[in-house]
C-alpha cells in the first residue's frame, strides 16, 4: 500500500548558531580598525608615548641648532664687515702717515737719501698698514747693503737697521769682492778706510775659492812684507799673484796648478823665505818670479825703468798724503756749525718740515705712497 506523500511546503532553512567566541572576535577586528582620536589621553608609560615625545624633543633640538647655527654666521658676517670698515678706516688716518725715516748703519757707505729713493716706490699705507717685507727688499737693493731689518716707530715713521759688506777687492767686471767672497754691486771710493784694493781675476762661480786662496797668500807674502795687488785663478785652474811694497815694484809670482804633492801655499812660502837672498844675490828686486818647477823657482833679472818709475810714484803718493786735505766747508762755515746734522750714535734721523742747509741738507721724507 502506498502512502500518500506529504504536501511540499517552503520553509526557510533552519539558522546557523554562531559560537560566542567568533562574535567577540570579529568586534574586537572591527574596533581595531577604528582610528584612535589624539585627543584620547594615554596612560603614562605606554610606549607610544614616550616615542612620540621623543620625536618631539629631537625636532625641537634640531631647529634649536638651526638658530645658533644662523646667529652665528650672522655675527660673523658683522664682525667681517665691521673689521672690513675699520680697516679702510684706520687707512684713510692721516694722523697715522709715514713721515719720518730712521736710518741706522754705516751713512758713508749707505746715506739716508739714497735709502729713501729706494724704499719710497714700494711703501704705500701708513703706520700701521705699510708692508715691511717689500720696504726690507727694497732697503737690501741699495749698494752696499748685505741685510736690511724694518720695524715702526710709534707713530709715523720707519726705522732700517742696515748691515753692510766689507769690500775685500775688485773684480774683474768692476763689481766688489766681499770678505765672505759674494760679489756686490758699490762705489769703491764710499769705503772708510780708502785702503787700495786688489783686483780678483778669474770665473766668477770661483770668486769664493779664490778669496779664499787670497786671504792664505796675504799672509804668507805678508813676512816680506809686501801686499798683493792682483791674483789670477785661469780656466786652467793655475795660479798667479802680483805683489809689491814701496821698494818692490809688481812683481808677477808664477805658482802653477795645485797639487797634493806640493801645494801652491808651499811653493809661494818657499820664494818668500828665499827672497831676500834673491834680491841680494841680483843687486835688486827680480822683475819676476815662476815657481812651476819642482823643488825650485826662477827669478827673472831686476828691471832698473821699472824700479826708477815705482820709486817716483811712491814718492808723489807720500807727498800727496802729507798734503792737509780741502776742506769741504769753509772755517767760518764750520765755527758756526751747530752740529745737528741729523744724525745720533750712528742713527740717521729725517724728519719732515726741517729746512735744508750746508750743513744740515734737505730732510728725507716719506710719503704714503
């Protein structure tokens, strides 16, 4: 038998329990995602907080530095422009114009003007802003002068301090021989002493050696005595003196090249030792003497013109010594000289304003140039 099927009817599907622990789940995402207002209060010792207050602070410490950084560069700027101004301030003090200067050293050699001329084409500014090292090469271009040192005098004026050569001899080309053998560009006749000086002949790279060999044969010709006039170093590296005294006219000494063997001292140190018995042994001075040979030297005979001519001009030169020399200034001049001569324990002083005299000539001045 057959049942009779029910009758189909629509009912809803039956509803899905959700457990409670997925609900508070999907809540607990859902807020999350809710953005937290700043205005929330957080509880102290979140580390979010502390985060946050120390981005804080490190901004304030970097715009902290960003200030100091602009004051200062600020202050610098200032103080540049501020020294800027006081700089060409202090150049425009007339009150503060080079006008004097003071020259210390040898005035015959090196007189104040001829210093003044040189130094006044490189001297600009004044007390304070004038270049020293361009006055002190200029002062060391003036003839004579070895060493030159500059320093202010309080407040217009310059003092050089100046150390000069020592003239040993003449050279070949005119220029001076110095004591430490270094040619130097003077005026003989500006020496003190006036002292005749001999002349060096020879390549001036072996000035220095042949001073030296100078200053060796000085002393060994000095126990006749006599004095060297000339001496000679040729490009064959031999030597060769002249030497004379008021009874022996120049007389050229033939020493050859140096040798280890026999140097040229002991050759010329031999013809000094027997020179007076040459000179006896041949009634006269010989007119010449070469001293190649080993072991001895020749003497050439006495020339009687030449002895006859030496006397005469020795006997004139000692007449003219004994002569008064002229007087520059007349006596009555002289008498009414005060001394002021602008010079004290061997300073030169010029001052501006000072009138020219006789005895007393125009002051040298400086101008800022």
């Amino acid at each position: 038998m057959i049942e009779p099927q029910p009758a189909h009817s629509h009912n809803p599907p039956a509803e899905r329990t959700v457990p409670q622990d997925e609900t508070n789940a999907a809540e607990s995402k859902a807020l999350s995602q809710i953005p937290v207002d700043d205005g929330i209060e957080e509880q102290p010792g979140d580390e979010s907080t502390e985060t946050t207050n120390e981005r804080r602070a490190a901004r304030w410490r970097w715009v902290g530095r960003f200030a100091l950084g602009a004051i200062v560069l600020g202050l610098g700027a200032v103080a540049v422009l501020s020294y800027e101004w006081a700089g060409n301030a202090v150049r425009e003090l007339d009150a503060f114009r080079l006008t004097e200067l003071e020259l210390a050293g040898d005035a015959q050699k090196v007189p104040v003007d001829r210093m003044r001329s040189a130094i006044e084409p490189v001297l600009s500014g004044n007390f304070f802003t004038a270049d020293l090292e361009a006055v002190r090469r200029a002062a060391e271009t003036v003839p004579w002068v070895k060493r030159a040192t500059v320093r202010r005098v309080w407040p217009s004026g310059l003092r050089i301090d100046v150390e000069v050569y020592r003239a040993m001899a003449l050279y070949e080309d005119g220029r001076l021989v110095s004591t430490e053998g270094v040619l130097f560009s003077a005026n003989p006749e500006e020496q003190a002493d006036g002292a005749t000086l001999p002349y060096f002949y020879g390549s001036a790279a072996q000035i220095e050696r042949i001073a030296r060999n100078y200053q060796r044969f000085r002393e060994i010709v000095g126990t006749i005595p006599a004095q060297i006039s000339d001496i000679q170093y040729s490009d064959r590296e031999s030597w060769s003196i002249v030497m004379q005294n008021d009874w022996m006219p120049p007389t050229r000494v033939e020493l050859g090249r140096d040798d280890p063997r026999r140097p040229v001292e002991e050759r010329l140190q031999d013809v000094v030792d027997s020179y007076p018995q040459v000179v006896k042994l041949m009634k006269g001075p010989p007119s010449s003497i070469d001293a190649r040979y080993p072991g001895a030297f020749a003497a050439g005979i006495p020339d009687a013109a030449a002895v006859r001519k030496h006397f005469k001009e020795v006997a004139e030169r000692r007449a003219a010594a004994l002569e008064p020399p002229v007087a520059e200034v007349p006596p009555e001049d002289a008498a009414d000289d005060s001394g002021d001569s602008g010079t004290e324990e061997n300073l030169e002083r010029a001052p501006l304003g000072q009138e020219a005299s006789p005895s007393n000539p125009a002051p040298a001045t400086l101008s800022a140039g």
